[in-house]
C-alpha cells in the first residue's frame, strides 16, 4: 500500500511539476516578447559588418557562433530569452519568413512550450516514454532549420544541400541561444541588400517612391511607416 501511495505521489509531483514549469515558462515569455517589442535600437555604423563573397565564405554567416561580444544587447536577449529574439528575426523585413507577424511566431512558440508541458505530463502520468513530446521537438527544430535556410537563401549563401542542413540542425539541436544570436546579427547587422525593402521570395523590391518614409528597425524588428 505504501508503495502504491509513493508511485502516485511521485507520477502526481511529475505532473504539477511540468505544468507549474512550462506554465512559468509561458509568462516569461510573453513577458520578453512583450518588452522587446515594445524597445527600439539602431545599430552604430561601426557595427555593421559586410557579408564576404569569396568561395571559402560561401557557406557561412557575417558573424560566428560565437561572436556574443559584438552586439551585447543582442547576446543578452539570446542568452535569457530567445523566443522573442527569433520572433523577431523571423518577422523582420529582411527575412519575412512566411509572411508571419512578431507576435504569431510569439504565440506559436508558447504554443509548442504549452504542448510540450502537456505531453510530458502525460508521460509522466502515464509512465511512458517520450513518444509525445519528441514529435513536438523535433517539429520545432524543422521550423527553424526551415528559417536558418531560408536566411541563407536570402543571403545567398550555400542552402539546400545535406551540409547545411545537418550543420542547421545540430545547431539550433545543440546551441539554441547560439542560433538565435547569429541569426539576429545577420539579419540586424550585415549591410549588402536594403534594409527597408521586405525581402520576399519571387517579388521585386520595392520603388523609391513607396520607401520614402519607411522607418525600419534594423536589429530585427517589426517595419513600421510613417504617415
């Protein structure tokens, strides 16, 4: 008898514990979505990076994985909440991935954070092994090895090829914060296209005339026009 109690108390604290953490979670968040989104900054001249064109850089980015001391605002979004820092990446007008807004690629992330705390409470209570929660992760790394291609497309860097995939995934599988951060450097502070013009796939860029008063957050945020 005591031993069923202990199982029961031990499937029922496995299961208050992944509500109370992916709940925790959530807020925090929406919370840093809420306060990134609502901040503005312009990166300096000096920190704007040319993307190299030889052979030998064909295949990566501007900026390294680990290069967290160029843009510390940056980095320190990346480290304590990578959620809004790729929203915004992803939502930007240089990338456009999808045609998604900040707030959707928000919101489809807590999404994936409320359904994972479920799946595993399941788990948990079910004493089964991770066969709910792992389709979920591995969803969500094809979502963002789908936008780390779809920046190098956009930059024309090498895209498409096993290489790129495989180095995408273990990258966003291994060092999430990492991702996030070189992706937002890409997109934030690397010159070479216009950084007014929403860069989508198979549609010219913008006239002169219709970017006359665009006002645009350059370090991967939303585009906003001026009347």
């Amino acid at each position: 008898m005591d031993e069923e109690r202990r199982e029961r108390v031990g499937r029922d604290f496995l299961v208050y514990f992944n509500y109370t953490v992916m709940t925790r979670i959530v807020v925090w968040v929406l919370f840093g979505a809420l306060l990134y989104d609502l901040k503005a900054t312009t990166p300096l001249r000096t920190e704007m990076r040319q993307q190299s064109r030889d052979s030998s850089s064909q295949n990566n980015f501007a900026f390294g994985l680990c290069e967290c001391c160029h843009h510390c605002e940056t980095s320190c979004w990346a480290i304590w909440c990578p959620c809004a820092l790729w929203s915004a990446t992803a939502s930007s007008p240089k990338s456009n991935f999808g045609g998604w807004s900040f707030w959707q690629l928000t919101f489809l992330w807590v999404g994936f954070y409320l359904l994972s705390g479920t799946a595993g409470a399941m788990e948990a209570f079910l004493e089964i092994l991770p066969a709910l929660s792992l389709p979920l992760l591995l969803i969500r790394i094809c979502i963002q090895v789908w936008h780390r291609q779809h920046l190098r497309k956009k930059c024309d860097l090498d895209h498409g090829n096993c290489c790129t995939l495989t180095e995408d995934a273990c990258v966003w599988c291994f060092c999430t914060q990492c991702a996030a951060m070189q992706e937002a450097l890409q997109v934030g502070f690397v010159e070479g296209m216009p950084l007014t013009a929403p860069l989508t796939d198979g549609h010219p860029p913008p006239s002169q005339q219709e970017l006359v008063g665009a006002v645009v957050r350059v370090d991967g945020r939303q585009a906003f026009r001026q009347a």
